[in-house]
C-alpha cells in the first residue's frame, strides 16, 4: 500500500446548489460520494435511491457549491516555509517601507550580516520603483542589502563588494553615465544567493508551515494545485503530511530541469512514484526562457522604452533577457517526451512564447507526433495567431489573473496599444477552445489577499469577469468574461488532459468528491463582494477537511 491512503465512508450532501460546472452549468440539490468519488448527482430522492444504507448525510444549509478550485500555478512549499519559525517574509508597499524594514533590521543584526528581501517588484510599489542605492546605503551603511526581484534587483554599495559586483564588467550590473554602480541588477540572482545564507528550519517548524498554508488553501476552496518549482524536501514534506491520514491538497509536481543531466529529474519522478497518485504526482519537467514583466525582463518583440525610471535600466534596442535558447529547450522537450513527462515552459513575453511554439513545431516536424498538453507557463501576451499555434499544438496555457490585477496599472505605461490589448485576454483564450487555467503563482506569505502573489482564487474570478484592478480601474473590459466562465478557469477547464487533473474540476458521476461550499452566491451576488468569498465548508476526497459554517 502507498503512503497516506485512508478509508472513506458513503456520505449524501443534500439541501445545496452544487454547481457540477458540466457543459449545461448544471446545478443539482443533492450528491452521493462513495470511497471519495462521485456516484450520483441530482435531486435529493434520487440520489437516496442510489446510496447505500446508513450513509452519513450531511446538510449543506442551502449554501452554493462548486468543485473544489485548482490552482495551477503554485510554489506552495517554500511559500509554506516563508512563514515557519520566525522568517515571517515582508511585502512593502512603497519605497519607504522598504528603507523602514531595513533600518529596523540593522538594529537586530550584526554588522556585515545580510539583509534580503525577496519578491521585491517595481511595479508593485506604489513609487513604481526600486529603492535606490544612496537611500539602502543611507539606512543599512555596515549590511549587505539585496532586494530581490528575482530576474533583477537592487543592492547598497556593500552587497555589491560582497558579491565582487562592484567592480564587474558584467553587464548585468548596471551603471551611471560615470561609470558607477548605481545599485540595479538585471540578472545576477545567482551571484547574490552565493552569498546569502540559507535559511534553515527544524522539521517541526516545516510541518507546521505546510499544515498552517493547506488550512489557508482550503479557505480558498482550493483542494489541488500544480506546483511550479519542487524539490525532492518539499516533497517529503508533502508525503509526510499525507501520511498524518488526512487529505491533503492534491499536487501535480513540476521540476526544473538541465536537459544534459537529467537524473535530478527523473529521481523526482521516482520519488513521488512512492506515493498515492491521486494525491501527488509528478507531471512536468520545466525551462525558464525569459524573465517577467514585473521586473521589465519579459522577452518581448518590441523594444522597451520609456522604463529607466520604473526597472533601473533603458538599453537600447532592449527586448528583456532570455535564459534559454532553442537548442537547449528542444533538449528539454526530448527529455521529457522520452521519459513520459509534459515539458513546462516559463514564457512571460511574446517573444518568449514564440520560441518555445517553435521549439514544439519543429519536435512534431522532426519527428511526426508531439504528445498534447505541454504547457505554456505564464503566456501573459497572447494574441489570435499565438492561441491558434496553441491549440494546433495541444498546448495548455496556464496563466495568472494576478498580473492584471495588481500590475495592469504600470504596465499600461510602458507598452503600446496594440500589445497591451494582447494582456491577459480571457474573453478571447476562453473563446479560443485551447487548453487553459488559471492559476496565482503564489510565492511568500500565508494571508491569501497580502501574500506575493496573492492566492485568493475569488479576487482572480472578480478581476476576470470585471478587468477591474486593484486601483479600481477597469482596463481592457472588452476582455471580460462572466462569472461563470471564470470560475470555470479553476475547475473544469483546469481538468485538461494531460494536466494531472483529470478527474476533478466538475461535480460529476466519476470524478473526485472535491468541492467547496461559499459564504457568499458567486453567481448571484454583487461583483464587489466576490473578492471577500470563503469557503465555509471544503471536502477534500469525500472527507470534510474545513468546517467553518
């Protein structure tokens, strides 16, 4: 027997309006669950009919019910780990924070220790900017401080001496007219985690973090994910949660991978091997071939311009930075093919995704077949020509609403018309009939609205079916779709095949006994209010794993 399989009763779940998100939007009154799967769904007589004697009937008190919501694009293990301990992660706001957070941690440390900062975004703080390096210098003179954009960041005089950057003709670190640092740094991450130490937390502290972000999870109505970067410690912690006997969040793992040495790959598939599949399972191996848009390294088509201010540098002829080339991802692809694996490729830019569409064309050329569901991660500009390469190569894009919410505002400053119309357009990916889902890319933090990148799926389905942002303001409404379609990108449509989701996303006769029931109608209440939805009640394999009515 794998670890963590449990012994499920017969449960009817009646007085509801369960949303099976089925082709018709069907909504039933009723459900029968045997063994954590769906047997019978519909009105409450006939679902008697079917269940076997004595089960368990539990009444959902009228609330609305939809499948239990997918996020397909988390780091849920080291955002778990983020607040184990006492490394609660910070998420400043304006530049000042930042200088604040500093200061005050100088007072803790002793001189030469380092001071990080992860998931610092320009575009994220309200000054649409990264602290300068005269203003770290002036609060932390005796620490190394490294803000960290993680494709590029801002550094004091003394993190750049530390890291031997100071002096580097690398053209990463960037420079003023004179020469000097100015404390901007495009690329150069590896150097800088070099340097810092690693933090390090007791298995208890690990346990506890992921057991505290599954409860949050589960408020969410979120009962599987895909994990976009895993390790072999993040999935013995996985296991070793599983192993306590009750249901955990489902996850689908994604390992980055070097196509030249592939055994860090196929030992993490041989590690999940180990455990039940319906609750972990090892689906991609992963390339990053650009940057993002929130620190101006998306791989575009067009140049940048006009973002010196808002991302510290202004090259000329500047497309954003490119990790991987062709040779290296079709290598990648040929890994993954040979070892029945998705190939998983971050794509944030235009350009970016062009490459990694041309890598699969010339696979399917070269060879005849391409297996479907290879995953375009990210895809944050995607226009008709881009969904039609899409869909003829089976491709699934798995994207982040986040991004509009939070980002829209700034990005609307720096790119023309015609591309930023391409932003995230759900009406038109939804209409496109390709394979997709949404997802949060969620990074540090437990709270799910203040966390880097929030993880609340309900103000993802409010700004999908609004285009409202976070300053409230309504960009690209032309792109919005309707409620029910964009729930629909966490639950049905995130059930594509090939996905590792499969059997879940619809309340269906078959498929798993996930689902959540709502504070709130999502389909009848006002738009405003569907931000501040909860669950109330989650099941996760036909076992109640929150009750909070």
């Amino acid at each position: 027997m794998k670890k963590g399989v449990n012994d499920l009763k017969e449960k009817i779940f009646y007085n509801g309006k369960i949303s099976c998100m089925d082709k018709n939007y069907t909504v039933a009154e009723a459900m029968y669950v045997e063994e954590g799967v769906i047997r019978f769904v519909g009105k409450l007589s006939d679902v008697e009919n079917g269940a076997k004697l004595g089960s368990e009937k539990i009444n959902l008190k009228g609330k609305r019910v939809i499948p239990g919501l997918i996020d397909t694009h988390s780091h849920f293990t080291s955002a778990a780990l983020s607040e184990a301990g006492d490394t609660v992660k910070f998420v400043p706001e304006t530049v000042q924070d930042i200088l604040d957070y500093v200061k005050s941690k100088t007072q803790e440390l002793e001189h030469g220790q380092w001071i990080y900062l992860p998931n610092i975004y320009p575009t994220r703080i309200k000054d649409l900017r990264f602290p300068y390096l005269f203003e770290l210098d002036r609060v932390a003179p005796d620490h190394p401080v490294f803000a960290d954009g993680f494709y590029a960041g801002a550094a004091n005089t003394l993190a750049l001496k530390k890291t031997g950057l100071y002096e580097s003709d690398q053209l990463g670190v960037i420079r003023d007219q004179h020469g000097n640092p100015t404390g901007r740094v495009l690329g150069m991450r590896n150097e800088f985690q070099k340097a810092i130490p690693v933090a390090q937390y007791s298995r208890e502290q690990e346990d506890k973090a992921y057991e505290d972000l599954n409860v949050e999870y589960l408020r969410c109505g979120i009962t599987s994910i895909t994990e976009a970067m895993s390790s072999l410690s993040g999935l013995q912690g996985l296991g070793r949660a599983l192993s306590k006997g009750k249901p955990f969040v489902r996850t689908v793992l994604t390992c980055v991978m070097n196509p030249d040495r592939p055994d860090a790959l196929l030992e993490m598939k041989r590690a999940a091997s180990e455990y039940p599949e319906d609750f972990i399972r090892m689906i991609y191996g992963k390339q990053l071939i650009d940057g993002g848009i929130l620190t101006g390294t998306s791989y575009m088509r067009k140049p940048y311009k006009g973002v010196e201010e808002l991302f510290g540098y202004d090259f000329e002829d500047y497309h954003g930075t490119l990790s991987a080339d062709f040779d290296r991802l079709l290598r990648s692809l040929e890994v993954c093919e040979e070892n029945s694996l998705k190939f998983c490729a971050h794509a944030t830019g235009n350009l970016s995704a062009d490459l990694f569409l041309d890598v699969l064309e010339a696979y399917k050329t070269k060879n005849g077949k391409l297996s479907h569901g290879h995953a375009l991660l990210h895809g944050n500009f995607t226009d008709q020509d881009m969904l039609k390469r899409i869909k003829d190569l089976q491709v699934a894009l798995l994207f982040q609403p986040a991004w509009h919410y939070k980002d829209s505002h700034a990005v609307i400053t720096f790119l023309d018309s015609e591309d930023f119309d391409t932003f995230l357009p759900y009406k038109t990916i939804y209409n496109s009939g390709i394979m997709c889902a949404a997802g949060s890319d969620h990074m540090i933090k437990h709270d799910r609205n203040k966390a880097q990148n929030p993880f609340n799926p309900f103000t993802a389905i409010y700004n999908m079916a609004t285009r409202i942002n976070q300053k409230g303001n309504a960009l690209g409404e032309q792109h919005k779709v309707d409620v029910e379609k964009a729930v629909g990108f966490y639950t049905e449509k995130a059930s594509f095949k090939g996905g590792g989701h499969e059997n879940k996303g619809q309340l269906i006769a078959g498929k798993k006994a996930d689902f959540a029931c709502l504070s709130e109608d999502i389909f009848e209440c006002p738009k405003e209010i569907i931000p501040d939805i909860r669950s109330v009640m989650t099941v996760l394999d036909g076992e109640i794993r929150l009750d909070e009515c």
